[in-house]
C-alpha cells in the first residue's frame, strides 16, 4: 500500500493523472471479474427489456389495427397497410436494439464460457486469447452483428408472423363484401379487376398497391427464411434470444 501511495504521490507531484491499481492477487482478480460479470448481466438484462417492450407495442399496434379495420365495413384497408408500415419501424427499432443487446450478452458469455465454465467443468478447447479480445472490446466497443442478420433473427422469432396476421386480414377485408361496404361492387364475374379497383389508395392506383404489398412479403420471405449465419451464440448451443 506505501509503494501504490508513493506512486499515486509521485503522479501528482509530476501533474499526471493518478493511475489506479491493478489487481495484484489472485482474489483481486476474481473479485474484478464478480464484479464485471454482474455489471454487465444489468446492461445486457437493460436491453433485453427494451426489445421486450418494442415487441409488446408491435404487437398492441397490431391488434389494435385489427380492431379498427374489422370491426367496421367503413374502415378503409389502408389501416391495414399502415399497421404494415407501423409494425416495420417497430421491426427497425427492435433490430438496432438486438445488435446493442448482442455486444454485452457476447462479453457475458465469452466471460463464462472460458472463465466460469472452466471452473464447473475444466476441459480443454478454450478460446485462445479470450481476455485479450475481451479487453479490445472495452476499448473500442463495436457491433458485432450486421443489421441485415438482426432484422432476420426478430422477423424469425417473432415479427413474421405478425406481418403474416396482418397480411391475412388484410386478403379477408379486400375480398369480402361485406367488409367494403363504401368500395366499389366487385362484379362476379370479373373478380380481380374489381378487387384491384378497390386497392387504390387516393392517387395511386389499385395495381401499384398489390406490385409493392407483393414485393414488401417476398423480401420479408427471404429475409426470415433465408440460412442462418452461424456466428455468435449460435455456434454455442440452442439458447439464444
């Protein structure tokens, strides 16, 4: 303790910043890496609410959108359309969160992977350097996952299947009758063009509405559907967000 003061003493004297100390044991250092561990536990748990609670308004807007537009013929289907368009900001806000959410959770269990894992269960295989690309991290914090893959992981998890709702109320309010009561009469006989008819929406005719709905589900189809990247957690088990 008289050499860490002499130094800290010595640091003043010469106008530098005092540096703190080091962990000099053993014990120090497992009382560093307790505390680290629980610290950053709190930040990844911090963010996991926060994409929990994008998710709930997602699905509130959902039903919601549902409500209005179903339970009256009057209500035109671009509610519908718009609930699309809602539930994909949702998607993007929910996205950018994941990849915050991924950097701690990736420190947490690179920490017990090679650290407390080692010590339930020694055996060999550990990642070489761990506490060296642990350090980087904490100097220079970046995102480990590109959005496109975060946009993928919560349209698997949860989001395609809303947009699958959405979708399905929607085919039910253009193609019922009784759900158009201000729209256009389908003619029985010509089915599809009427129904084409009654997409319009104001200046933008009913074609132009199907082309980009269409186009909007096959990128969603891809995006969710498309393989995996096998990085992260997903190369450590099962258990993933």
């Amino acid at each position: 303790m008289d050499a860490v003061r002499g130094k800290q003493q010595g640091s003043e004297g010469s106008g530098r910043p005092p540096s703190l100390p080091l962990p000099a044991t053993s014990s120090e250092a497992i009382t560093v890496l307790a505390h680290f561990h629980r610290a950053e536990i709190a930040r990844m748990s911090g963010w996991r609410d926060r994409i929990d609670l994008t998710t709930n308004w997602a699905i509130t807007v959902v039903a919601g959108m549902l409500s209005v537009s179903l339970s009256t013929p009057s209500a035109h289907h671009g509610v519908l359309l718009f609930a699309m368009v809602l539930v994909f900001l949702m998607l993007s806000i929910e996205a950018r969160r994941y990849r915050f959410f991924d950097v701690y959770r990736t420190r947490v269990r690179r920490l017990e992977r090679n650290y407390y894992a080692q010590v339930f269960a020694p055996r060999a295989g550990v990642e070489e350097n761990w506490a060296r690309h642990l350090g980087d991290d904490l100097r220079e914090p970046r995102f480990l996952m590109p959005l496109r893959t975060a946009m993928s992981r919560r349209l698997r998890r949860n989001y395609f299947w809303m947009f699958l709702v959405l979708l399905a109320a929607w085919i039910l309010k253009i193609s019922s009758s009784w759900l158009l009561r201000d729209e256009v009469a389908v003619d029985p006989a010509k089915p599809v063009p009427g129904m084409i008819q009654n997409l319009a929406l104001g200046p933008v005719p009913g074609w132009v509405v199907l082309i980009a709905v269409g186009a909007f589900y096959c990128w969603l189809g891809y995006a969710t559907f498309r393989p995996p990247e096998k990085f992260g957690e997903l190369t450590h088990g099962d258990v993933h967000v």
